[in-house]
C-alpha cells in the first residue's frame, strides 16, 4: 500500500517543475492527484497502484477556476486530503524599475494565488468530519527568497515571504480543526523558472556564485522539493506544523566568502 491510497491531493503548477515532480511522486504513492496548470498539466505521470491523474487547466488568480477545481477534486472517489501550491513565476529588480502591473502580476500569482486555493480547499477540509483529530495537510511553496532578501529580488521576495506568513496564520486558524500548515522554502532549484532567470545570456558569472552559496556547491533538483512535500502531507509529519522549512542544500546557513577553499575544504 502507498502512503496515499485513497487521498487526494491538489497540486498546482503541475505541468513542470516542483509541481510536476510532486505531483509525480504521489501518484507513485497511490494519491489521485488533481494538478493544475495554466498551460494545461501535460500527461499523467506513471500512476503506482490506485493513483489517478485528474489533470484541469485553471488560472490560480481566479477565483472562480479554483473553486471548480477544488469542487472536482473533493468530488472524486478519495478523500480530499490536501494541497500543494506550487504554481510560481518570476519578476523583479530594484522597486524604481518594477511596473506596478509587473508587482500585480507577481503577487497576483504567488502570493494571492496561493490564497484562493488554500481558501477553497480548506473550505472543503474543514466540511468533511476528522479521522482520528486530522482531516488533512496544506504545503504552501515558498522559497529561501521569502526568508531573506536577495538584491533586485523585491516583487517575487515580498510575494514569497508574503506565503511564509500566509501558512503560519493558517498552522494557527486551523490547527485546532486538525488542518497542518507548513511552507517548503526552496533553494535553488533546476526548473523551466530557473532557467528563464540564471541561463539568459551574461548571467554566467551570477550564475556561479549562487551555486556557491549552496553550501553543496549544487543546484536542487525538482524530486527533493517533491520529496519533502510528501513528507509534509503524509502521517509522517503528523506533529509538524507553522513551519517555513528551507530545502536549500544550506544556502541559508550562513555566508562562507571563500573560507572553505582557503581551509582546503572547498
């Protein structure tokens, strides 16, 4: 038996990325997954035993969209169990170069998009009678970007420690109803956003130097983000919840500026 059989599990941004791997390692465990994506989810990752691909085109800034996924999700044969939000984009620099329809557009996705499907599938969570105290998990994406400032980093930082907050006051509202909140905090990871940032032309040098400051001198791959996403739906991390847990390959350690080369340890 998986972990999931019989669960279902809403992940948004599920045509590629964190998304699309998270999405894949719970069909593997037997959850019927509902993935959205703007674009349309793609075809179904390889289900395991008992998982099922509910893929829907939705636009995570309307409401309306999110709500009719969420109706399907909670109408398919499972319990609807939880969420994981991890539809993104990217945007930025310093604030007197950001357009204010480009901070709309990013909050818009990250920030309130996150909202208006946690609203909903709470909603529905908190409908259905508890099974031993729980009646389900929200995992919220947030990034490292959302627990420190990066330079340039303002409309896509501010949305991301925006969702940091966000799933605290939800780990708070809904605790006692037996709804867990945690966001995962991503470092660095190899994913289509990624490259659309760190493989332009020039961006070599930058490049480098953010794979430095990963103190496993790599970027992240979209699986170990899944994989942790898992955990945080699954009974495993039943006392685990108000948490922004930083999957970062230790880029938020500390700062090391060379000190491990000189120690001949870098």
């Amino acid at each position: 038996m998986g972990r999931f059989d019989g669960k279902v599990v809403v992940v948004t941004g599920a045509a590629s990325g964190i998304g699309r791997a998270t999405a894949a390692g719970l069909l593997a465990e037997g959850s019927i997954v509902v993935g959205i994506d703007l674009e349309g989810p793609g075809p179904a990752p390889a289900p395991g035993p008992g998982g099922r691909w509910v893929p829907v085109v939705a636009d995570v800034t309307d409401e309306t969209a999110v709500r009719a996924a969420v109706d399907l999700a909670d109408a398919q044969d499972g319990r609807l169990w939880g969420v994981v939000t991890a539809a993104g984009v990217a945007g930025g620099g310093p604030v007197h170069w950001v357009e204010a329809a480009e901070w709309a557009r990013v909050i818009g996705v990250n920030l309130t998009g996150t909202f208006l499907v946690c609203k909903h599938v709470i909603g529905r969570l908190l409908a259905r009678e508890p099974v031993d105290g729980e009646r389900g998990s929200v995992v919220t994406v947030a990034s490292v970007e959302g627990l420190e400032g990066t330079a340039g980093g303002s409309a896509y930082n501010a949305s991301k420690g925006g969702v940091v907050l966000l799933t605290k006051n939800m780990a708070i509202d809904y605790g006692p109803s037996g709804i867990r909140a945690n966001a995962i905090c991503p470092g660095f990871i190899e994913t289509p956003l990624f490259a659309g940032v760190f493989r332009q032309e020039g961006m070599a040098e930058v490049t480098e130097a953010v794979r430095r400051e990963h103190k496993l001198r790599r970027f992240g791959r979209p699986e170990e983000i899944g994989a942790v996403a898992r955990f945080l739906l699954s009974d495993d991390a039943s006392f685990v919840s108000g948490q922004a847990i930083a999957v970062d390959g230790g880029y938020t350690a500390g700062r090391d500026h060379g000190v491990t080369a000189r120690m001949g340890l870098g």
